[in-house]
C-alpha cells in the first residue's frame, strides 16, 4: 500500500514538474536537476523488485537413464525376535531419480517436488487417473527429512525420488512419495503399462517448473545396472 501511495504522489509530481517547466515557472537548470529525482525514487522504491528480476533464481530439472540419476543400492533392515536376538537383512535396489539445479544468480527458498497428476496408458491412448492426488516426492541426497529444500545457484544442485526398485519377490516398482500414499488405484508402477507422472518444482520466490516422466517396467529384475537399465524405460 506505501508503493502505491509513493507512486501516486510521484506522478502528481511528475505532472506538475511537467507543467512548470511548460508554463516556465521553473529554469531548465532546475528542471534538470529536479528531473533526476524521478528514476532514483523509482530506484528505491521498486529496489527489491529490480535485485529480484535481475538475479532471480532459475530451476530447472535433468534426468539421465544412468548414474548419478539412476542407480543401484543396498538396502539394510534389523528386527529384535521375541529372544531378543537381532536379525540383520541386506537387499539390492535400483532408484531412479532426477536432479534439481539452480542456474539463476540467486537462492530458490523453500523448494518442494510434487507428483501432481498420473496418467495410465490403455486402449491406444493416455487416460489421467482421476483418484490420484498431488503428493511429495523425497530428496534423496538430503541430511533433513523436511520437504523443503534451499537451492543455491550454481551448485551441484539436489536429487529427487521419482521411482525405486527392490529385488524383493512381489514387490513391485513404488513411486518415491511422502506417506501417506494419496488415494490411487496406481500407488505402484505396474509392470508392462506405461504410466506418466507430471512432477511440479514450487519455490517460494520462483516461478514452478514442471516436467513429464514417462515410466514403462517389463517387470523383470537384472543384477547389472546396464542390464537393468534395459527392462525399465524412463523417458
């Protein structure tokens, strides 16, 4: 509301200087020097909005069908049995996972991946599963468990979840969400049917970019990552 009435008052200003000076009640001299006063009151006025537009943070989102974006893990659990002995369990899995980067020349506050739609193909075309509800994604590379991340620019930015894998039997391809799961008939990539998640980076001070990762799975497992890279597809 100030910059408003600062506004105001500078273009009644700019009004009557104008007039002064063509009904000559000012010399040019100081029609000069007052003439000055208009683009720095602007300056002050508008200066977080000019630092904002001239440096302001850019996000963009990459992806890669190989290491770092994909790659395979060790997974590791404990349970304590009713003795109180404790058993230690190790399994391969493979996540797929895009990376976050800042190329602007200032901090993307408070950044979060959402998985916003989801769409399944069948009978020839895309269908959107309408139960689907927007949900977080994990930062994979972070010490925070917390949602929202800062992103500075020009650094190696952050990794994202979309998918991961476990050489578990019966266990199918999971998408990487915050729990709870939203209310989908498609909470787990289905294999030998091509599904499609819009993922939307939000920031606070920049606008949201968004992208679509198309997902297709045989349904097979391979030990080697180059194999395994064969039978999921991610485009």
């Amino acid at each position: 509301m100030k910059k408003i009435i600062t506004l105001v008052i500078l273009i009644i200003f700019i009004i009557f200087l104008g007039i002064s000076f063509y009904k000559k009640w000012v010399e040019l001299k100081d029609f000069l020097t007052l003439i000055w006063f208009i683009p720095l009151t602007i300056a002050a006025l508008f200066q977080d909005d000019i630092k904002r537009f001239i440096s302001a943070p850019k996000l963009e989102i990459e992806f890669e069908l190989g290491p770092p974006y994909c790659l395979k893990t060790t997974m590791k659990s404990k349970v304590t049995t009713p003795d109180g002995r404790i058993q230690r369990f190790k399994w391969d899995a493979y996540y797929f996972r895009f990376r976050v980067k800042n190329r602007g020349g200032s901090q993307a506050k408070l950044c979060e991946c959402v998985a916003e739609k989801l769409w399944v193909y069948g009978d020839g075309g895309w269908s959107e599963d309408k139960t689907f509800q927007a949900v977080n994604l994990n930062w994979s590379n972070s010490k925070t468990q917390d949602e929202f991340l800062n992103i500075n620019p020009n650094s190696p930015g952050w990794f994202c979840d979309l998918v991961h894998l476990e050489n578990i039997p019966g266990k199918m391809m999971s998408i990487d969400y915050r729990s709870p799961f939203p209310n989908s008939q498609y909470a787990e990539i289905v294999p030998n049917i091509k599904h499609k998640i819009l993922v939307v980076i939000y920031s606070e001070n920049n606008k949201s970019v968004s992208r679509e990762f198309e997902i297709h799975w045989t349904g097979e497992w391979r030990d080697e990552p180059n194999e395994m890279f064969e039978q999921v597809k991610i485009k």
